[in-house]
C-alpha cells in the first residue's frame, strides 16, 4: 500500500476480486434484461389500461388513492419496475461515486465502461483500448498491461465502493449469480 493509502495492486485471490468480476461481466447482460423487461411491463400496461405508468400512478396519487389495495395486480407491476431497476443503479451510482471522488476516478471511470458497461461488448482488448485513448491524450499509446493494471485497479475501487455496503451488495450479487448468464 502507498503512502497516500490506495492499495497500488490487486489480490486476484481475494473473493471480493472475483465477486466484483463475476458482477462487471455479467452487467451488460442485466442492464440489457432489465431493459427489455421494463419496456415489456410499460407495453402491457399501456394496451390494458391505455396510459403509461407514470402518467397513471400520477393520476393515482393525485386521487389519493391506495396502491394498498390493489385489485387489479397495478402494485405488482410497479414493484417490478422498481426491483429491476434498483440492482443497475446501485452498480451505476457506485461506478459514478468512483469517478467523482477517487483521485484516478475519471481513468477508472472510462475503463470500466468501455470494458463492462457500453452496451456493445468490444471484439478484444485492443477495441477497448483504441475507445480510451481520446479520453487519455497525454499518452501516445496504451500498451495492454497497462490497460489490464488500470482495469484491476478500478476493480478493486468500485469494490471498495460496492462491497461497503456489504449486506446489500452481496445479496444483489446472489441474486445476479443465480438470475444472469455470464458473458464469455
């Protein structure tokens, strides 16, 4: 560990390690389920009830009425929306956290979506790298060690970030574990 208190390397042997993999690869995969989940749910109710579902919870709510009791399954199909969405955006808000405030936060940013999070997984690594190099102009070119130490390093940030809140995190993970196919 440096002086300044950022671990410079990563334990590929440590389980964190391979939880924040496992999660990274399987992302675009759930980012896209997701996706087309909500989009499902937004078009059945729109054809079973003619309006979409914000405009309908909006009305709902401007009624004062109870999603309490709830008869016709509305409920359900709004926690739905929800649940789907949840698990994305506590990945999302962590990888922002990192870029933000982690002093190698943009770098790290840049990495982790180009490698795991842009919707159209690039063909190799040289993809990826030719995707970074307009955000890094000072550097002629990246060799792939140094973008593989860049991708290990911002691993083990947004680790830091994901698995601090434990109980959660390894809970979604579960989740993702025995939901989504991992991306070879």
């Amino acid at each position: 560990m440096k002086k300044n208190g950022i671990q410079t390397s990563i334990d590929r042997n440590q389980p964190d390690y391979h939880d924040i993999v496992t999660l990274f690869k399987i992302y675009r995969s759930v980012a896209w389920r997701m996706q087309m989940k909500i989009s499902q749910v937004k078009q059945s109710f729109q054809r079973e009830y003619g309006t979409d579902v914000d405009s309908f919870l909006e009305s709902i709510y401007q009624a004062g009425l109870d999603l309490n009791e709830d008869t016709a399954g509305i409920r359900n199909r709004v926690e739905a929306i929800n649940t789907s969405n949840k698990y994305i955006k506590l990945i999302d808000e962590s990888v922002q956290l990192l870029r933000e405030y982690h002093p190698q936060g943009e770098k790290y940013y840049w990495i982790l979506y180009y490698t795991y999070m842009v919707p159209h997984k690039a063909e190799n690594v040289e993809m990826i790298i030719d995707n970074l190099e307009p955000h890094f102009t000072y550097i002629t070119r990246i060799n792939k060690a140094t973008y593989y130490r860049w991708r290990d390093k911002a691993l083990k940030a947004v680790s830091g970030i994901l698995w601090g809140f434990e109980g959660e995190s390894k809970l979604l993970l579960q989740e993702f574990r025995d939901t989504w196919i991992i991306e070879e």
